[in-house]
C-alpha cells in the first residue's frame, strides 16, 4: 500500500511539472490564477486525495515498526528512509503550498485582484520549484519503498521454501 499510494502521489506532483504548471505558464494572468484556483478547490475538496496523501506515510511508518519489531533492519532502513522523504513532502506541502493556495484563493476573482501580475509572479516563483522538490522527494520515498520490497523479498524467501 505505502508504494501505491507514494507512486501515486509522485505521478501526481509530476504532472503538474510536466504538463499541468507548463501548460498554465502559457495563459495570460487572469486565467491562470482561475484556474490554479480551482484545481486547488478541487483537490482541497478531495476525501480520495487526502486518503492517499496520508496513506503513504501512515503505511510506510507503520511498515517500518513492524519490519524493526521482527527485526528485519535491512527491510526497515529503506522504509525509515521513504518515511523521512514523504515527510518532507507532507512538511512542504503545509508550510509552503497550502499557504501559497490560500492566499491564491484570498484573491477572490483575478478579474478585479489588484497587483495580479506581481501576485502571479511571486506564486510562480515559489510553488513551481516547491513542486518540482515535492516531486524527487515522492519519488526518492518511492524508490526507497521499492528497495524495502527487494529486502523484504529476500528476508522471507527462507521460509517460504519450508
């Protein structure tokens, strides 16, 4: 479940890099604060987004604790890892992203926000590397995941072949 849920999450962040971010780049100003509006709205407003979100940390934290309790410290480490990686994310995303929403949205309509140029410009300048960190951090927790899998595989192959 935690690889599920962190590729999912990493295929998200990524596409906002490669086609979401790049593709709004190209609207005037206007449209792009309306439509950075409500995908925001959208996602906020998202029980399945948010179950995902948490998800992954929950289950690689929980994932961790039980490879450290059967003593498998070579599953547990990578999982520690992926843990510290999405945790970063989660942390990101509170103290950066959310804030830079809110205050996207405390616009109201771009059509009558005043300084929308500058505004814009600052969200850009901030929330697109923001995402981009986001996105390595998903995937590097991703991988760690994947190398815990491997570990885990090789942990219990023994005693399947009893």
């Amino acid at each position: 479940m935690s690889a599920l849920c962190t590729g999912l999450m990493a295929g998200l962040f990524f596409a906002y890099d490669i086609s979401v971010m790049p593709g709004l780049a190209e609207l005037d100003d206007r449209a792009y604060a309306a439509a950075m509006q409500r995908f925001n709205a959208v996602i906020d407003g998202s029980a399945l987004f948010g179950l995902v979100f948490l998800a992954s940390l929950a289950s690689t934290v929980a994932s961790a604790v039980l490879a450290f309790r059967r003593k498998w410290r070579a599953v547990a480490l990578p999982l520690v890892a992926a843990a510290c990686c999405y945790t970063a994310v989660l942390v990101i995303t509170v103290a950066i992203n959310l804030p830079l929403n809110a205050e996207l949205a405390a616009l109201g309509d771009p059509a009558t926000a005043r300084d929308l140029p500058e505004v814009i410009d600052d969200f850009k300048s901030v929330w697109v590397p923001v995402n981009i960190l986001r996105t390595v951090l998903c995937v590097l927790s991703l991988g760690a995941l994947c190398s815990a899998l491997v570990r885990y595989g090789r942990a219990t192959a023994p005693l399947r072949r009893v």
